[in-house]
C-alpha cells in the first residue's frame, strides 16, 4: 500500500515538474540515506518519495547503495563534511532527511546542500500517512525556489564578520562625528568666550579711557578754592597785625603722569597758595586715583592725597608739615580739556584745618592712552 502511495506521489510529481526538467537536468543530488527514530519501513517509505521528486525534476540521484557504499563508518554531520562529501561524488545538491514519528503522521525535515557555495536550505512538514508522495515533492520543490538558500555556518560567519566591521565603522563614523560635534560646540563655546572677553576688554577700555582723557596721560591742573577755616589760628602775630579772617582762599596747580592708566592711577606734584589764617606757600608730591563715572557723559571721579610742606609768609609765619585730600569731578569738554570741581580738606599741624570748594581745569597732552580705541 505504501509503495502504491509513493509511486503515486512520483507520477504525480512528474506531471508537476516535467516542464522544469531539463532545466534541472545538470543537477546531481547525493541523496543520504534518511534517519531518525521511525521503523526502517518509514524511513524508506519517506525517502523513496524524496528521491521520486528528485527525479521528477530531471535531477541525477544516485543509488541508496553506492551512497551508503561510499560513506564512512561515522557520516558527517556538519556542513563542511557533508559538502565534502557530495563533491566527492561529483553532486551539485546534497539531501538529507530527517523523520519523527507521530499519531497518524510524522514530521519530516528535508535539508538540501549546495555544494558550490556551502549554502543550505531546510523546509520541515508533518506528513500523513496517505498524503506523502504529494506533501514530499511540495516539499522538495520548496528547496529549490530561488532565495530559499541560506548562507552556510562559514559564510553566516564572514556575513556576520561584515556586519560587525560594518557596525564598528558606523559606530566609529558615529564616534567621529559627535566627537566633531562637540569640538563646533566647544569651538563655539571658545568664540562666545573670546567675545565676552573682547567684550569686557572693550568696557574695560573704556572705564580707563573714562579715567583720562584721550589726549595723553600727561596733565596740568590749575584749580582756585574758596571755603572756611575750621580751627582757631596758632602761633604769634607780630604787633599791629590784623587778625586773621576765617575765609580761606587760593589756588593750587597740579602736574602729573599716569604710571599705572588700567588702574587709574598718577603721580606728581602740586604747588599753592592759601590766604587762612595767612598767605603761605604749599609744596607736596602727590597721588591721585581716578575712578570711571559710568552713563553716556564723559566723566571721571578722582581722589588725591598730598603730603609735603605749608610755609606762611605773613602773619604768624609758621612751617610745618601739610597734607590735603581732595575729590573731584572731572567732565571732558573735548578730549585734551577738562573741567575740575570738588572739595580738598588742608592740614597743617598747629596752624590750619581748611575745608573749601574747588573748581577750576586740566589740560591732558603728550603720550595717549594705550587702550584709546
């Protein structure tokens, strides 16, 4: 009854397959004998049906015996081997197959070689009893459908070795870009920081260019002040003297140099005359630091110290020591041409304390400021 369904399954396969056959006329496939834990009458039955299909398609298949005459003791069982050995024989295709048996059917898996390029194919079905000529040719036919081969364990290997060298040189081109990204955004973040700092640099510029004016760092001042003594005159007066009035007047002239323009500082000397409580000469080095007024009018503020000698030359004709602090505001007419107003406080031990008002200019020349845009 099963060589009956086989037989069957052969002359149905042909009429199926004939017009492929002299397509596949050049294939030769080594037919393994097919194995499992089924009864030796299954496994016959099953690869007789393989075997007719192969036929049906024009395909070569070799005799069970020669095959079985021709492998080893221990077949392979990998692709390697099994290629192997179908190219010993001369195949183009190696099959082999594979039965499990269950309740009224069994499972059969059918895996075919290529022997040129070790690649394979497998399709596996449950198969009745009485369908099996049918179902196992749909099977074989399945085999050869274009695409239906798969790369072998070797060449799965070099796919997968490409992919991995491909992924690494994605992942790498990734890498070097995002590296690249990150050196723009640092490099933006360089050029924002070199424009903040060019930024403060050109306010800094000018706070001190507010602190001189740009017509050189080299200044005379001459300021008259007016203001009141504070303390009861000392010394002796000559006989007839009129007594001293508490009005203090005079004037002061200043020269000095800008040693040190980013910090606003100068040094120099000044020269005066003050009228409380008598007409004396003052003499003093003294230093001035300038502070920058900000808003859009060109103004400065400055505070000087001096420290030298008062000498009077009338009245209770005393020389001592003096010193003064004054502050003052400054407003550029023009660059070169200042005007001066503030107050000064005047020492001097055991003759005067003066406080007056100041007012007066202050003329910049020779060497500008450096950092005059």
């Amino acid at each position: 009854m099963k060589l009956a369904l086989v037989l069957s399954g052969v002359v149905t396969t042909t009429v199926l397959w004939t017009p492929n056959a002299q397509a596949q006329s050049a294939q030769l496939v080594v037919t393994f004998p097919f194995v499992g834990n089924a009864t030796e009458e299954l496994l016959d039955t099953s690869y007789l049906a393989a075997r007719a299909a192969l036929a049906a398609r024009g395909a070569t298949v070799p005799e069970r015996s020669t095959v079985r005459a021709a492998l080893p003791v221990a077949p392979p069982t990998d692709t390697a081997g099994i290629v192997a050995f179908g190219r010993s024989m001369g195949g183009t295709h190696v099959l082999t197959g594979r039965v499990t048996p269950l309740t009224g059917q069994y499972n059969l898996e059918l895996r075919l070689y290529d022997v040129s390029n070790s690649r394979t194919a497998t399709v596996s079905e449950n198969v009745g009893l009485q369908e099996e000529g049918e179902v196992i040719a749909q099977m074989v036919a399945r085999l050869f459908v274009p695409g239906a081969m798969q790369p072998s364990p070797e060449e799965q290997a070099r796919i997968d070795a490409e992919r991995r060298r491909q992924e690494e040189e994605r992942r790498a081109a990734e890498e070097a870009r995002q590296r690249e990204a990150e050196a723009a955004r640092e490099r933006e973040r360089l050029a924002r920081e070199a424009e903040r700092r060019r930024r403060a640099e050109a306010e800094l510029a000018r706070q001190v260019n507010n602190r001189f004016a740009a017509g050189g760092l080299v200044s005379v001042s001459l300021v008259g002040q007016v203001g009141a003594r504070v303390t009861a005159p000392t010394g002796t007066r000559p006989p007839g003297a009129p007594m001293p009035t508490s009005l203090a007047a005079g004037f002061r002239a200043e020269g000095s140099y800008a040693i040190a323009p980013r910090w606003g500082i100068e040094l120099g000397g000044t020269i005066g005359v003050t009228t409380s409580p008598s007409v004396a000469l003052l003499f003093a080095p003294v230093a001035r630091v300038n502070f920058p007024v900000r808003g859009p009018l060109p103004l400065r503020g400055s505070v000087g110290l001096a420290a030298g000698l008062y000498a009077s030359t009338s009245g209770n004709q005393v020389a001592t020591f003096w010193g003064a602090i004054d502050g003052r505001v400054e407003y550029d007419i023009v660059p070169a041409f200042t005007l001066v107003a503030g107050a000064v406080v005047d020492l001097a031990p055991g003759a005067l304390v003066n406080v007056s008002g100041t007012l007066g200019l202050r003329l910049h020349f020779g060497e500008p400021s450096p950092t005059t845009p």
